[in-house]
C-alpha cells in the first residue's frame, strides 16, 4: 500500500500538532508522556506551535495533560471537544439510537456506556472487568440514570466485526471504529459526527489555524478521519491501514520525540 502524494510539512507559524494518546503520545494504555517528548512539545509550544490532544478515551490521564499542556482536548473519538478548558461541543445518542447499540446479539459480552458524569457497564458473571474499570470505579449499567445521555459505547467481544457490520447497515449514519487490528475484540460507537476529523476541524477554527496548517499524529483505524484532513499526517508505528492516509511515518511513541525535536529545529530554521 502506498503514501498519499507528496507534500511538504508544514514548517512555520501558525501551526496546530493534534495527537493521538495510546500507541501514538503515549504507550499503548500509559499514562505518562516519554520523558524526549514531554521536552519536544515544551520547545514547541515556547516556539508558538499550538497542541491539542484528540482521543477515543473518556478522559485524558492527569499526567499526560499536564505534560503535554494542550489548547484543546478531544475525547471519545472526538465526540466531546473542549477549548482552552471549555467545553465547545458534544456529541450525544438519541434515545432510539442507544436502544439500537445496545440490541446486539453478542452473548456475554462486555458493554461499557460512557456519559458526562462516568461510565457504566455490563460484566457477564463469568468475566471479569478490565483494570481500568476497577480503577474507575466503573457502575453496573443498570444503575445509569434514564435521563443522563450517553456519548460512546464499547463493546468487548470475539464477534464484534459481525455485529459491526449489521449496525454500519442499519445505522449508517453513527461512527465505528475497532472491530479489526489491531482491536479486533473491541468496538466503539459514537454518535454521528463523533469521529475525530470532524474533531480536528473544530479545534483548528477554534484556534485560528487553517486546517492546512496542521500535523497530526495517529497509530489505527480511528485516527483516518484526522490523517484525511489534516494538512499533514504521520503514521506512528506500523499498522498497514494507515499508510495510505499518512504522508510521513514515527516507528511509535518511544521514536516521537526525536521526531517532534527535529521539527522543532525547522522552526527554529
């Protein structure tokens, strides 16, 4: 699979660098931002580059935001962006729509439900919960409140690329991702318009930088529709899907920044 045509990076002001976290800012499922980086982004942002943090996370950890001082922050695929702290847009399921991811035929599947206030879930009897829902004090699903509005479902299973490809039929307009490497168990649902492109252009006219005039950095399936836009994409690792979306390609998280400080110097050029 080959690169989209060659075009140069972007290397002067105004600048927007959006990055994935897990397997691109940060180790798959980290929580801290490599020492090299942390260093890069803190010349970066001195140089006036902007940075936004866009991720198919609830939340961002603590340390990583702190580390990476971003102007803008995205979570559940893009469903929810905030500017400078302020939340700007979020996207929500209509009460049918739920209804409609949630009737999937995957038995005892894991089922996570993800609202403003926290997630809940469904654990079969037989399961165990995953690390981070233990941490979270994630909440029986039973116990969600009817009125509170949900913004991302994930679903933990074997035969979720099946149950994918039905709801894509049924429901076209509402955003997948997962389903297929390097997640194939998993799945996440997010209402329409919830993906990270549509992310990606809020936050650069929020910030005043043409989309032409963004970097962004991503490492699977969900992160296509921000290479697509961006002015500029790199691919961090290897997953072949990306490759024809990025025009530039990090080895992963731990080769960033010696990447981000090469851009840096550019800049400074």
């Amino acid at each position: 699979m080959t690169r989209p045509p060659e075009r140069p990076r972007p290397h002067a002001l105004p600048l927007l660098l959006a990055f994935d976290l897990d397997g691109t800012l940060i180790p798959e499922q980290g929580r801290e931002v490599p020492a090299p980086t942390a260093a890069a982004l803190a010349r970066l942002r001195e140089l006036g580059v902007r940075v936004a943090v866009i991720t198919g996370r609830d939340r961002a950890p603590r340390a990583v935001l702190e580390a990476a001082q971003p102007d803008a922050v995205a979570t559940n695929n893009g469903g929810r962006v905030e500017l400078g702290g302020e939340l700007h847009r979020e996207a929500r399921f209509t009460a049918d729509e739920l209804a409609a991811v949630l009737a999937h035929e995957l038995e005892d599947a894991r089922v996570v439900v993800f609202t403003a206030q926290g997630p809940y879930a469904l654990i079969p009897p037989n399961q165990q919960p995953e690390p981070w829902m233990v941490e979270r004090g994630v909440r029986p699903l039973a116990d969600a409140p009817a009125d509170e509005p949900a913004l991302k479902v994930g679903f933990y299973h074997p035969g979720v690329a099946d149950f994918a490809a039905r709801l894509r039929e049924s429901h076209p307009h509402l955003v997948l991702t997962g389903a297929q490497p390097p997640y194939t168990e998993f799945l996440t649902v997010t209402p329409t318009g919830a993906h990270k492109g549509a992310a990606l252009t809020l936050i650069a006219e929020g910030l005043g930088v043409p989309l032409e005039r963004t970097v962004v950095f991503g490492d699977s399936d969900n992160d296509v529709a921000m290479l697509e836009l961006a002015g500029y994409a790199v691919q961090v690792g290897e997953l072949p899907l990306l490759t024809p979306h990025a025009h530039a390609q990090v080895s992963g998280p731990e080769a960033l920044g010696a990447y981000l400080e090469e851009l840096a110097d550019s800049l400074e050029e």
